[in-house]
C-alpha cells in the first residue's frame, strides 16, 4: 500500500473513483451501501473486508445519550463500561443523510446497535467492524486519541501494520471482551 507522500491527489482521485465503481458494481449488498459512503481509498476497503451490517435500534433507556458529534469517545466510554458491549467502527448512514460516514458505536451481545450519539439511531444503518475491547483500550492508551480507523497521523497503524493479523483486534462474532 502506497504512503500518503507518495500518492499525489490527481491519483488519490483516480484511486477512489475505482473504488466507488467496484463497489457500485459488485452486486452485493454490502457494496452497494459502502458505494453510498464517503468512501476513504484506505478506510473502505478495510471495512468491506472485515465489516458486517448490524441492527439499527431506538437506544435503550439503560444508556444515557451523550453529546453529538463525538461518537468514537462515546462508544470508547460505553464498550469500557458495559462489559456486555463491544466497540465497532466503521460506516453508518443516517436516514436524512445524502452519504454514509465514519462512525463509531456499540453493539450488544445479539448484534444490536447502541448508538448514544445519534438521536435516530433506529431508521439508521450500520456497517463495520467490531473490536475487541483490550485492543481499543490498549490504542486509545498508545496514541492518546479516540477511533481506531481514521489515524492519518500515524498513518493507519492498525490497517497497515496490523490489517493482517486480525486475531489481534477483531471482535469475535458479537463478544470481543477478550
């Protein structure tokens, strides 16, 4: 995978209109929603390969709803919280949304969304990766800032140093409180 030093940005273009037309085209239902995103040429393809679709939900009274705009710290804050809870990142769409965008929430032992950011949680959709708890503890801890995906400034760590060894990050079915 080419630096961000080496990819000018009539390339970076060039390389994100391809992948909005692989996705486009690929016929999946997967694709077609990451098609509809804010496509990253580095983020999206991650997400495809490791991501998966979970179930939009009203937020439960347990949980609070927490400030707008600063999913990655809510969902650090309620995954640390809820041991029944597991982080994911990836890419969600709201119903009024014209693109989908990174974001973060939790999801519950049966694959439901817990989403305290969002106000209409339940008309939207999710697609991403959950982690494993350890691992978002042990980065936030390690680079001082919440999210895991969206790291330009240490240049993707986890996609480009670790993309390969998911048995490190990657949130087993619905649990990841390894």
């Amino acid at each position: 995978m080419s630096s961000p030093e080496e990819i000018t940005s009539k390339e970076a273009c060039q390389k994100h209109d391809r992948l909005v037309e692989r996705l486009e085209k690929c016929g999946t239902k997967e694709g077609q929603f990451l098609a509809s995103c804010n496509t990253h040429v580095t983020i999206t393809p991650f997400v495809e390969e490791f991501g998966q679709f979970f179930e939009a939900q009203s937020l439960p009274t347990k949980y609070d709803q927490a400030k707008r705009s600063l999913c990655y710290e809510n969902a650090f804050w309620l995954a640390i919280e809820y041991e029944d809870l597991t982080y994911v990142e990836g890419f969600a769409k709201s119903p009024g949304g014209r693109w989908g965008v990174l974001h973060a929430w939790c999801v519950d032992p049966h694959g439901r969304v817990i989403d305290n950011t969002w106000l209409d949680a339940a008309e939207s959709s999710y697609f991403g990766i959950p982690f494993k708890t350890a691992f978002l503890s042990q980065t936030v801890k390690k680079y001082g800032r919440y999210g895991l995906l969206d790291d330009i400034k240490n240049r993707w760590p986890l996609i480009n140093q670790l993309g390969d060894q998911p048995e490190l990050w990657l949130g087993k079915g619905m649990r990841s409180k390894e």
